[in-house]
C-alpha cells in the first residue's frame, strides 16, 4: 500500500463513554483530528492490539457503523457484527479502527468519504500498515463498497454485510442520504451514481465478501447479488453468503466467515 504524510493536528483524549478494552486490545483510543475539507473536528476510535509492536507491519480493520449510530457501534456492541468483528481482528493481531465518518447519517456522501482517505492517510503514516480491510454493516457496508470502488488504491479487501451498491435505485432514508449526498438523485446525480459499486465492478480487484438476507426489505439485497455475480465474472475473488430466509442482520458465524475470506486471500496472496 502506498503512503501518505499528511500534516493533521492528532488530540488522543479518553471518550466521555466510559472506554474497556476489549479482549486482545490495549483500552481504546479517541482520535479527533482536523477535517482538511471543511476544518471540522471529526473522530474515530482504534484499538491498538496487546500483541502490537512498532517495528512489525500490521493489518487494520476499519468497521464503519450503520445509520444513526457513531464511532462506538463497533467498538462496544455485543451484536454478532460487531463482535465478531473485534474478535477476528484481534486474533490476526490487527489494528482494529472504527471512524465516525460524519455520524449518524454519513453514506459515504463527500465529507464523509475526505475523511476516511484522510484516515487512512494517517494511519500510514502513524504505523507500518500493510493491508486496509473495510467492513460494515448496512448504511456501513454501503460505505465501505463505495469507498472500495470510488478509491481502490487505498482498499485491499472489502467485507460488506446487509448492504446495497446502488444509491441510484435505494429508497430509504431519503431524508439523510439528500443532506449527506447535497440534494436528491435528480439534484446530484453524479454524487449517486459515484457512490454506487454496482456499476464499477472494475475497480473492485481486491477480495470482497458479502452478505445478503432474501427477507431484508431495509437495504433489499438484490444489488449486492447482482454485484457480486459481476466480480465473479470477471475474476475477483468473491464470497457471497445469502439466506433466503435472512433480514436485516448477519450472524456471528456468517460475520467470520466473510472476514476470515478476505484476510485469508489476501494472506495467499503475499
């Protein structure tokens, strides 16, 4: 992966929530740093794991949450994404990172999306990074494809779980996505179309797992299967877990299995 020295004012403070450290990481650390697009003060949370050593590459895993939650939805909740998360990460000794990328409401609008490269920037530059992983769950797994396809240089694998790859089509949560997105798709049609991954399927080469539930009538899966039936088709290496009879949730057992795919690809790649 390519690094990036970007000049950021870093604030390392202790959350207002009461901060535990999670199995296999050190307690975790609150980052604000200045936006370089708009001079905001934004945040996110990394869990440094307890087997880090400065000198050694790392992995990192950064979770983006799902709407109307924070930086903390990873971090802290016991549902099976978000543990399962943690404890796969830990196990392979990854940096464990989780933005707020403008919460509650992000979907990867354009703020959101200078942030998380701006992220990414700094965690090269602050450790020895080797591979970026993103992963999320809903609003979150819809980011993290965007992200993935609007900025391939900087995604070495993607793990999206009860997402959608088309904001042309997406109906709900209109209301957030217009504010993140600057107007409505007949407004902005290109910040829509930009942030829809099924329609750049060249630009995912890197490993990509999903998953999708037939009964999810929040984020309906079929653009994901449609995703993923392209990446297929032209080569990438793909994991695609659907459950006719799933909703809106991903299990811890599904959850592992998508990440175990990426990280285990991208290991027989090195």
């Amino acid at each position: 992966m390519r690094l990036i020295v970007v000049a950021a004012t870093i604030l390392v403070a202790l959350s207002g929530i009461q901060a535990q450290a999670a199995d296999g990481f050190r307690p975790p650390e609150d980052v604000e740093f200045v936006s370089e697009r708009d001079g905001s003060s934004q945040r996110y949370v990394v869990l440094v794991p307890e087997t880090f050593a400065p000198e050694r590459p790392l992995d990192v895993l950064i979770a983006l949450h799902g709407h109307g939650s924070d930086r903390w939805q990873f971090v802290k909740q016991d549902r099976a994404e978000c543990r399962e998360s943690r404890r796969v990460a830990a196990e392979a000794g990854m940096l464990f990172v989780s933005p707020d990328y403008r919460a509650p409401t992000s979907w990867m609008g354009p703020a959101a999306e200078a942030d998380l490269q701006q992220i990414v920037d700094q965690l090269h530059q602050t450790y020895r990074i080797r591979n970026v992983v993103i992963c999320g769950g809903s609003m979150g797994a819809m980011s993290a494809l965007a992200f993935a396809a609007r900025h391939p240089e900087s995604v070495d694998g993607v793990v999206a779980l009860n997402g959608t790859a088309n904001m042309l089509e997406y109906d709900q949560f209109q209301e957030a996505i217009q504010a993140s997105y600057g107007g409505t798709r007949e407004q902005q049609p290109d910040v829509y179309k930009t942030r829809s991954a099924e329609l750049y399927p060249e630009r995912l080469k890197m490993p990509v797992a999903t998953t999708t539930g037939g009964r999810d009538t929040l984020v309906p899966a079929a653009s994901v299967l449609r995703l993923t039936k392209a990446l297929k088709q032209q080569g990438t290496p793909v994991l695609a877990i659907h459950r006719p009879e799933g909703g809106h949730d991903t299990n811890a057992e599904d959850t592992r299995a998508a990440l175990m795919f990426v990280l285990k690809t991208l290991a027989a790649g090195e």
